[in-house]
C-alpha cells in the first residue's frame, strides 16, 4: 500500500516510520527549506536520534506525494488541519479519479468554529471517507518499542477493515469503533484537561500528594462524558484507552507537552501564555480549553476543570488562585 503523511511531527513521523515495514511511505512538508533539510539528514527535530529510513520518499510538492496513494494520514497539529486540508483540497479529484481515505492523528478541536476534524474533513470534501487515531503513548517511546494502546474510529466500516490490517504493527495495540465523534472527544478532552491536573499538581507544596490523584482523573472523565453525551459520542469511549487511559498519562508524564505547559503555567503564567499565542511551543490543549469552555456555555453544561482551565489561561487569573476541583 502507498501511504502519504502530510506535515510529520514526532508522532506522524513514527506512525510512518512503522507502516514504512510493510508499506511504500511518504512525507510531505509545506516548507521547502525543512523537507530538503529532513530530506538531507533523515531526522526530524521532533523526533531527535531517530533515523528515518530512506526509502521513505520526503518531499514539499503536494501533487507528486499525493499521486496514486491508497492513504492519507493528516499530521499537522488542530490548529493547522484545516490549512493542510485546503492545501490538499487543490488536487484530491483532479490528480487522479479515486479519492484516497484520509485519516487524522490531530488531539484537538477547532478553536473559532468548535468543529472537530471529521466535521472539517466534511464541511470541506463533504461525504468522504475518513478515520480517525487517538490513545495514549508518546512517539518517542514507541519507536523505541514500547507497546501503545491506540484506537482508530470511522463511520465506515468498510474503512475500519482496510485499516485494521494496515495498522497490524508492533508495537501498536489497535483497537476499532465507529465511534468517531468519541474518539475525536477524547484526544482532544484530555489534552485540555492535562493541563489544569498536572498544573493543580504544580502547586501541593507537599512533595508526597505530587501525583496525580483518583479525584481528578475521575472529575476529568466526568467532564468528558457530560460533552460527549450532548455531542452523541458513546459513554465507553471515554471510559477506555483514548479517554481515561490517555488522561492518565498525558496528565503524569513529563514527556507531555501538555503537563509541561500545565507545570509552567504555574511557575510564569505570562510567559507561558505569549509563547503558545507565537506559536512558540505547540500545545493543542491550549486552543481545546477555549473550544470546551464554550461548548460548555452553548450547552450550559457544569465543567468545574474546564472552566477553571479557561480562566487561568484566558483571564489571566493567578495559578495560585485556582480553585480547588
């Protein structure tokens, strides 16, 4: 099979490294300089000592990368998924006459329209085939063979069956639902949510109560299902990898960008706060906050942890003031 991933980070850029065993692979990048510099040095800084094979074709011209592939996997963070969808809406249909399946790996909703990917993906293309990939794990660990729990979710099964034996790789454990609203939830809930425990965390003086405790992982799912229900999302999603168990380790580990943030929003919360608005670091949590915050209002839903999210990063107030959940 011939798979194109569009805009690799440290995740889109394992994903490819693992289906490149079995799979004709593909990078596309927007930018010129950084594909002929990957291209050059086989690495990705976002991924730094690993080595990308070369028979794995990197390239920033759209329409060669694209040409004849049986999959596209969209890399780029939530805030950029629409951009790289409009860079690909260019030639989908008009290079060749079947339209390849796209499936998304973004951990984030859209932060001006409150849409998730899949409902980007249709505003766009309209009825098209498409899946989605959540769960917990970091790229860094399993590219270095460290199993992962991951979920993979379409409304089409016919979709789910393709990708059910694409996606049979160690050291990935893949699970399927056409709960794709659930998964989409999910990702995108617990990066937000990622970032109020590991800051809540931040600031126990008392070095034996750091961790993070049952209480906020369990308020944490609560809040995910009260969304999930009024959005038509199934209550087991959030109970399973992509929800609770990807809650609990992007809110304790430190390879987290979002439990970073979450830390250093205690320590210098202005700081912090001007270098995600220049894009300086990369946390979809960021943008989800907003986005639940006021999905939260629309469907005057009690978001106790969302809401006290929203106001340390969007009304300035002090970390230190944050009530307790």
């Amino acid at each position: 099979m011939k798979i194109t991933v569009l805009e690799p980070g440290a995740w889109g850029t394992t994903l490819g490294i693992l289906l490149s065993k079995k799979n004709e692979v593909r990078f596309w990048y927007k930018n010129p300089q950084l594909s002929l510099k990957i291209e050059k040095i086989r690495e990705n800084e976002k991924l730094p000592g690993i080595k990308i094979p070369k028979k794995i074709f990197i390239s920033s011209n759209l329409e060669s990368s694209i040409r004849e592939t049986d999959l596209v996997i969209i890399a780029s963070p939530s805030f950029n998924f629409r951009e790289i969808l409009l860079q690909l809406e260019k030639y989908i249909g008009v290079t060749y006459a079947n339209c390849p399946p796209l499936l998304g790996i973004a951990k984030g909703i859209e932060k001006e329209t409150l849409k998730l990917p899949s409902q980007i993906v249709e505003e766009i293309f309209g009825d098209f085939p498409y899946a989605h990939l959540s769960g917990p794990g970091f790229a860094k660990e399993i590219i270095e063979g460290k199993p992962a729990k991951e979920v993979i979710a379409s409304k089409d099964k016919g979709l789910l069956k393709k990708l059910k034996e694409v996606f049979d790789i160690r050291p990935l454990e893949v699970s399927f639902t056409t709960d794709l609203i659930g998964v989409q939830l999910a990702g995108a809930l617990k990066n937000a949510l990622a970032i109020g425990i590991s800051l809540i965390n931040a600031g126990i003086e008392n070095p034996e109560n750091k961790k993070i405790t049952k209480d906020l992982v369990r308020q944490g799912v609560k809040e995910m299902i009260k969304i999930g229900k009024v959005m038509g999302a199934k209550k087991e999603t959030f109970l399973g990898p992509a929800g609770k168990g990807d809650l609990i380790l992007t809110s304790t580990n430190p390879l987290s960008r979002n439990f970073q943030f979450g830390r250093n929003l205690f320590l210098d919360a202005d700081k912090m706060r001007k270098d995600i608005m220049e894009r300086k670091i990369t946390v979809e949590g960021f943008d989800s906050v907003f986005a639940f915050y006021r999905l939260g209002k629309i469907y005057k839903l009690d978001l106790p942890m969302i809401n006290e999210i929203y106001k340390v990063i969007y009304e300035k107030t002090p970390p230190k003031k944050l009530l307790k959940i």
